[in-house]
C-alpha cells in the first residue's frame, strides 16, 4: 500500500512537471527511477528510464504541434513493467508500449488544457476584484489538474492485477517480443539521432566520435569516460581562449562562426 501511495505522488508530481519544468518529475530517468524504488526494481526501471530519456531528448514543442506526453509514458510504461515482474528481458517491451501511450497522452493534455483556458478567464475575473486568494487558488486548481492527468490512469494501472499483466506479456509470442524490443531500441537511435542532428556543427562533430569511440572501450567505466570528456571540455576552453581572444572574435572574446564556443562562454 505505502508503495502504492508513493507511485501515485510521483505520478502527480510528474504530471504537475509537463507545466512546470522546475523539479524534472516527468523526465522519464526521473520518474521510472523513483518508481523502480519504491517498489524494488530500481536497477531494470533505471535502465528502462534511460531508454526512454533518449526517445524523449527528440521530443519538442514546436508552434502549435505539440509532442508527446512524455509524463505519462514514463509512468505508464514503469508501472506496466513492474507489474509485469520488472524483468531486464521485458524493458524493450516497455519501451514500445511507451510510444503508443505517450500519444494517447495527448488526448488528456487536450482535455486539460481546454479547461485551464476557461480558469484562466475566472482568474482574470477574480483579478479585475482584488482578489489575490482568488487567482492562487484557481491557479492551484489548474495545476491539480496537470498533476490528475497522469495520477489517474496511473491508479487504473495498478488496479489492474500484476498477475493478469504478467500472463499477458508471458503469452506474447516470441517473435511480437522480438520485433517490440528491436523496434523499440530503433525508437532510442532515432531519438537520438534527432538531438544530433539539431545540435551537430564541425566544431562538435569529433567530440562525438572520440566518445563512442571511447564508450566501445570495454575497460573504461563511465567516471573514466566523464573525466576524459571533462578534460577535453577544459582542452577546448583552453584553446578557444588562445584563439579566440584576439582580432579574430567578436562579441567581446567569443569566436565568430563558432557555435560551441558561444554556448560554452554563456555558461
């Protein structure tokens, strides 16, 4: 029961998170994480969570379109797996169920979002009085309903017995697991890939083959791969300031047609 409890606080807290981005409770590393704690799978929902984590990276609002709601793929897609038994062999599994709940999210972001466009206009109201208590209270409202976009279908979720969810992932032939895990780890590469392709310059370019060189190295761990990144970030620095601080930048040191540079020195 206590487990129970905390899943659904975490689903709401991440449901709230879509909105707000201050805590990171719907990133899916995140919230798979604390759910694999709270009920004791926490090494395969780590790795079910860093799965997803690379999907999501792909995922953006642009204009109008918005994309799928990562909240309640995390969420969803941890609490079926751990009903399932929380096998490392079933996180492809998870991973491809993912993707069709993170757009059947978006129905439920609809149907919220087109009830906080009516608070909103009680909000105004209720500021045209003075009323200060008025608007935090109605903009609680609006938040709680963030939060029961994911807490309620998390709750439908775990009513759902984990001995019926096990039998259903169990009699799943081999080659619909198969094709779900290969497909779902295609679904990671693209998202990926997506990232790559918005952020890749020249200057980026051979920092990203020195690491999947490196991360090929079977005898490197990952504090030894992070510190060799963390010594070429210095290296770069190092030699943009030699480089770049003469007549040859501009914008006060930051080398022109550099873009890592630029970024780098806003940090």
């Amino acid at each position: 029961m206590i487990s129970v409890i905390l899943v659904i606080i975490f689903a709401f807290l991440a449901g709230m998170e879509g909105v707000l981005d201050e805590f990171q409770f719907h990133q899916p590393l995140v919230a798979c994480t604390l759910i694999g704690l709270v009920t004791g799978h926490l090494v395969p929902c780590i790795m079910l969570g860093g799965s997803l984590q690379m999907i999501a990276l792909g995922w953006a609002n642009i204009g109008a379109a918005v994309a799928p709601d990562v909240a309640l793929a995390s969420v969803a897609s941890a609490i079926i797996f751990v009903q399932g038994g929380g096998q490392s062999k079933d996180v492809g599994t998870a991973i491809a169920i993912a993707i069709p709940l993170a757009v059947a999210g978006l129905f439920l972001t609809m149907v919220v979002r087109t009830i906080s466009v009516a608070i909103s206009h009680i909000m105004d109201r209720e500021a045209e009085k003075g009323s200060i208590r008025g608007v935090n209270t109605w903009q609680l409202i609006a938040l709680s309903l963030q939060g029961l976009r994911i807490a309620i279908p998390a709750i439908a979720l775990m009513s759902i017995p984990s001995s019926i969810v096990r039998d259903f992932l169990n009699s799943m032939p081999a080659w619909l697991t198969d094709g779900m895990t290969i497909g779902g780890g295609m679904v990671v590469a693209v998202g990926y890939a997506m990232v790559i392709n918005m952020i890749a310059t020249r200057e980026v370019w051979p920092f990203f083959i020195i690491g999947f060189v490196l991360a090929a190295v079977s005898q490197l761990t990952l504090i030894a791969i992070g510190a060799l990144g963390l010594a070429l970030t210095l290296l770069y620095l190092q030699l943009e300031s030699k480089g770049g601080g003469n007549g040859g930048s501009s914008n006060g040191g930051q080398s022109a047609g550099d873009p890592l540079g630029d970024i780098l020195d806003d940090y």
